[in-house]
C-alpha cells in the first residue's frame, strides 16, 4: 500500500466511500464487523472477505500468499477481532473518562495466545526487496495483528493513551491518535467531521434566524 493511500476505504450507508486510517495495523481489522450491532458490517465470513482485507490493510509487502481459507481460520481471525475490539474500546473509554482501563481478561486471553504462535515472516531478495517467506499460514497473520496490538498498548513507544472513538454520537470506530498535537476527534474529516460543521452551521444559522 502506498503511502499515499495508507488506510481503508470504507463506505457510508448512502453509499459514499471515504478513507479512515485507525493507525495501527491491529486496529485496521475491527471495522471488518463485529458482536451486536456491528455484525451488520461484518465481512470476515468468507475467505474472500479476509483475502480482501489483507490486500487492503497495511502489511507489507503486499501480496501474502496464504493457503486455502477454512471456516476454523475465519472464525479465529473473527476472535481475535472481536477481542481487540473490547481491548480497545477499554482503552478509549478510559482514557476519555480519566481513569485506567479495565481490559476484559477473555479479550487479553485470545491476544496472548495468537501472540504466541509463530509471526509472519519477511526475507530479503536478490534485488534487494523484501518478500513473504513462504510457509505463510492465517495463525501467522494473527500472531503478526497480536503483536501488532501488544506494542501499541504496552510498548516502548505505547500510542495507548492516544486511543480514541469517533467523538460522532453515532459513529463508533476506534483509532490511535498519530497527529503532533493529539486533538483528532473524527475517524476522518471527510466523514464524520463534515457532518460536524454542517449541524454546526445549520445549529448557527437557524439561531441567528431566531435573534
């Protein structure tokens, strides 16, 4: 993925495409669906589903060639998303509220055990690029997301005090903070912060019409 086009495209329910980049490698698997209301979105039930989202994420060098996709791999990979998704809601509730986040034990449980099998791998060829080692297997790409995760939350350069939610009512995608300043309120102006200005302009003008 070039670094102009970092990020995933996703779609509004009209039907309007815009790009949200959460930050981190793990966080670009939860907008795949989800428990709950978030299973409307969901996209990893199928192996074309996963293959798409790892073309689309940001692992690199692209082109992971995994073999053939089972129903016990989809519903790992939908596992892990589901418990790095209360992870880091625990983080950006907590952070927004003050106070140290209460991280669900099952959540770290299903993290530590994918972190634990073997990650991809990446070698170096003749011509001096990089390349998948072959061998590549989905418990490798969830180790990879795993501990993906576990730097962000805990490592030497922690971003988890920077987790944030969407500050839309109605808008619930998580992300970790990268700008200078660290005052990111919208999973993406073109979305969610438009829609901020519009209400703002229109709260403004209907009470200046009022005066």
């Amino acid at each position: 993925m070039s670094e102009s086009a970092i990020g995933l495209a996703l779609h509004t329910p009209e039907g309007r495409t815009f790009r949200f980049d959460p930050g981190a490698l793990c966080l670009e698997l939860l907008p795949t669906g989800g428990p709950g209301p978030l299973a409307r979105y969901e996209v990893l039930d199928t192996p074309a589903g996963l293959l798409d989202w790892v073309a689309a994420s940001r692992l690199a060098p692209p082109g992971l060639p995994l073999p053939p996709v089972g129903e016990r791999d989809l519903a790992a990979v939908r596992e892990l998303r589901d418990a790095l998704h209360a992870l880091t809601a625990a983080h950006a509730h907590g952070h927004a509220e003050g106070r140290a986040p209460g991280l669900p034990a099952v959540g770290l449980a299903v993290v530590n055990a994918a972190a634990a099998e073997p990650p991809l791998a990446m070698r170096m060829t003749a011509s001096g690029q990089r390349e998948w080692v072959p061998g590549a297997s989905v418990a490798g790409l969830l180790s990879t997301i795993a501990r993906d995760a576990i730097d962000l939350f805990t490592g030497p350069y922690s971003a988890a005090g920077r987790i944030r939610e969407c500050g839309a009512h109605d808008c619930y995608l998580l992300f970790v903070d990268t700008s200078r300043p660290g005052r990111r309120r919208w999973c993406a102006m073109e979305r969610c912060g438009n829609r901020h200005k519009v209400r703002s302009h229109r709260a403004r003008t209907e009470t200046e019409g009022e005066a």
